[in-house]
C-alpha cells in the first residue's frame, strides 16, 4: 500500500523522518510531500533518502522560457500521486494547514493533494498551546474531525519547543501509524456483498467417551480471517472447531459450532454452493477412531491398539463441488511447506494454499503470528512474519484479487 507522508512546517517535521521509516517497517511505501515551510526544518533529502521515492515539494515546475510537455505532465502530477495514495498521513499538520484543509484551499501541493484524493486521512497537529487553543484552530479542528474519512491523532501534552507547558506536542509515532492502520481497516470495504465461508480450530474425534483424538491448533488464524472479511464487508460464516478462544461475534459473523470432521464438513458443504470464496483454515482431523468406544475405556495392563480410518476430506469436496467460487486451503507441514503445498493445489483443485511450516518456533499453531507462503498457479509468495491479523489481511488481499468482478462493479462498468 502506498502513503503519501505530507509534512508541513512546524518543528516536529523532524519527526517524520522516523515516521516514515516506522511505516516503511509496517510494510507500506512512503512518498513524501513537504511544504514550502516543511524544507525551513528538514531537507527534501533525508526524506527521498529514507522513502527511496521522489519527495514532492512543488505545485508548478520550476519556471522556464518555454514549458515542456514534460512540465506540463509534472504539473498534473497531484491527480496521479492522489490516485494512487491508499491513504493521506500528515504529520506534523500545522496550524496553516488545518485551516486550508477545513477550507478547501489549494494553493501548493499538499492542500491540493487533499482536494484531489478521495483516501482516507489521518491528521496529527502539532503546534505551540496557544495556536492549539485558539478559536480558528479549534474551529477548524472541528470541521476536519466531522469530516467523513478523517482522522484526527489529538496532540499529547508537554514541554512544547516554544517553552510552553501544554497540550500541542505532536502524537506518540506509534500512535499515528496504529491510526492509520484502522483507518485502512475500516475504509476497505472490497468484500462488500461477497460472502465467504471460513472453517477455523482443530476438530476432535471421540475415542470414548471422555477421550478424543485432536491437535494444536488454536483456531487464531481462522478467527483473524472471519474479523478481517466481515471489516471488508463481506458476509461471513464461521464454521469452528471447539478451541479455548472464543469465536468473533462480530456482527457480519455467523459462528457454527461444530466439533468433529464430520460436523465440520456437513456444515461446510451445506455452505459452500452458496459462497464466492471459502478458506478453510480449520486442522481438521486426518483420522478417527473406527469404533469409538461406547462406555470409558479401562486401564489395564496389556497394550491398547486404536484402528483408525480417514475422516472426510473437506477442501477436496468443495474442490469437486466447486463452480464459480475461490477455494482456499491451508497446508500446515513439518518440511518444504513449498512443496507440499503446490502438490495439494493441484490434488485439491483450489486457487490458493496457505501453506506453512508448524515446526517454526512461535509462529503456526497455538501462536499469535505466523509467516506462510501463498501458492496459486501463478507462483508463490512468502509473506514474512507477522501477527495472525496482519497475515489475515494479505490472505484477503491476494484472495480478494482472484475473485470475478462482482455484478454491482460489472454493471457500473457496464
Ligand atoms: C521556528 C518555527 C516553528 C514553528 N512551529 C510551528 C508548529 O509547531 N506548528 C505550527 O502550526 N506552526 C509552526 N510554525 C509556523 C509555521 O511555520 C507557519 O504558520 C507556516 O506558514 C506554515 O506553513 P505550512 O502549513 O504550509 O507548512 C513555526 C514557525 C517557526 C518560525
């Protein structure tokens, strides 16, 4: 995803040189756009050294004796740079710049940038306590904050760089970039419409009465998917095993508890034909017992022997059953999770393997993060590791890109 990083002159626009380089950390490009006054505290330089990308600091070319279909294209650039921002983060925001913003005045880059994108926007004003106080300011500070798609990250209080005591000193870094990231949560609404069906948890197979035969998984991932589908707007179903964490109850979620692979694919079947995309990140049992005992089995001295037979296999079902939707299955392995992977693609008829490595220490199963690879025909993709949610939200994004249009998007094109 690409930010545009706007800067505006105020003495924390040394801070946005860090800024720029947490975001880079969190995964997004940067391109910096810096106000005339921005350049009086920080060199274009060191944000173009830090971004890799082109800072942009001026409306107009330079003036020249005759201009160039060159200028010309460079001058119009605030419609592309605006076009291709997934969000407008300015940091430090000025006092000036709050009040152009609120009045929709255009007269540099940045301000017509604002006009120009339809991005979210996420605003952290910094400035000395009486500029923060004052009535325009506070004014203006309430046109932005009801403004759809804004977000404001309120000052903390402290020793300003004037001397003062106050309230005024530009938001902790982290507290912007955590911002923005709900922010992009909360505008991408790409599964509107869609529904999706998600199998999550382990899955247990009864022994007896008391025992049963089940495995690590803890359900996390899967419930990270169902959260992050139904914030894109999609319909979700949640088919999950039984785990110690609880289900999302989101609203846009419908939980269906189910306990053995049996339930499980009964309940995923049923779904299936009614879904645009599955992803069944459930560990389902591979086997269970052929008998399961009808009384607690005694303890006694001589070996107990367990036949076991195989249980459905749910991602080849919805691979037989498949029409027009996207089916995704999940790989948990103990070695070359490329491999494996590829090889159940093709055996399953999906589009997708998550596929990973359990073995890896505290990522995969009973953990809060994990690093997979993704797997379609067109090749595979490492995503490096990150919290389950984060992993959640690139699983959708590569998903979400082999979906068909969907009719409301043909019929506009249409
Ligand atoms: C040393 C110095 C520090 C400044 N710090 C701030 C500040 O923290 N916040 C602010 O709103 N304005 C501050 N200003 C005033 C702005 O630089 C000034 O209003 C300028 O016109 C802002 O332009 P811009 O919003 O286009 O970047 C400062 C000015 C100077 C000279």
């Amino acid at each position: 995803m690409k930010i545009v990083l706007g800067v505006s002159g105020g003495i924390a626009a040394y801070k946005a040189a860090e800024l720029a380089r947490l975001l880079q950390q969190a995964g997004y490009r940067v391109q910096a756009v810096m106000t005339r006054a921005a350049r009086e505290f920080v060199a274009p330089m060191t944000l173009a050294a830090l971004t890799g990308e082109k800072v942009i600091t001026d409306l107009f070319p330079p003036e020249t004796a005759a201009a160039s279909p060159a200028d010309a294209e460079a001058a119009i650039e605030h419609i592309a740079v605006a076009q291709a921002a997934d969000a407008l983060v300015v940091a430090p925001a000025t006092a000036h710049v709050l009040a152009k913003f609120a009045h929709g005045f255009a007269d540099d880059f940045l301000s017509t940038l604002y006009l120009a994108t339809t991005a979210p926007v996420i605003l952290a004003p910094a400035m000395n306590l009486n500029m923060w106080r004052h009535a325009a300011t506070q004014a203006n500070l309430e046109t932005l904050r009801r403004r759809p798609g804004h977000v404001l990250v309120e000052p903390g209080a402290g020793y300003l760089a004037c001397g003062m005591v106050g309230e005024g000193r530009l938001a902790e870094l982290e507290a912007i970039v955590a911002a923005l990231e709900r922010a992009l949560a909360q505008g991408q609404r790409d599964l509107a419409g869609r529904k999706v069906l998600i199998t999550a948890g382990p899955t247990r197979e009864a022994i007896d009465p008391v025992r049963y035969l089940s495995n690590r998984s803890s359900g996390k991932m899967g419930f990270a998917l169902a959260e992050a589908a139904a914030r894109r707007g999609a319909a979700v179903v949640l088919v999950a095993g039984p785990t110690a964490a609880e289900p999302p109850r989101a609203s846009g979620i419908e939980v269906i508890p189910v306990t053995t692979a049996e339930e499980m694919a009964a309940a995923a079947l049923a779904q299936f034909p009614h879904v645009d995309l599955a992803i069944l990140a459930a560990a389902v049992a591979d086997y269970r017992p052929v008998k399961p005992a009808g009384e607690k089995i005694k303890k006694t001295a001589a070996p107990l022997h367990l036949e076991l037979e195989p249980t459905p296999d749910i991602l080849a079902a919805c691979g037989r059953a498949k029409r027009h939707q996207i089916l995704v299955g999940f790989a948990a392995e103990t070695g070359s999770p490329v491999a494996a992977g590829r090889a159940k693609l093709q055996a399953k008829a999906a589009d997708m393997i998550v596929a990973n490595d359990v073995t890896l220490p505290g990522a995969g199963f009973d953990a809060d993060e994990n690093e997979v690879f993704l797997i379609t025909a067109s090749g595979d993709r490492k995503l490096e590791r990150a919290p389950k949610s984060k992993i959640a939200g690139q699983i959708l994004d590569a998903a979400a890109a082999l979906l068909a249009p969907s009719p409301s998007v043909r019929l506009v094109r249409a």
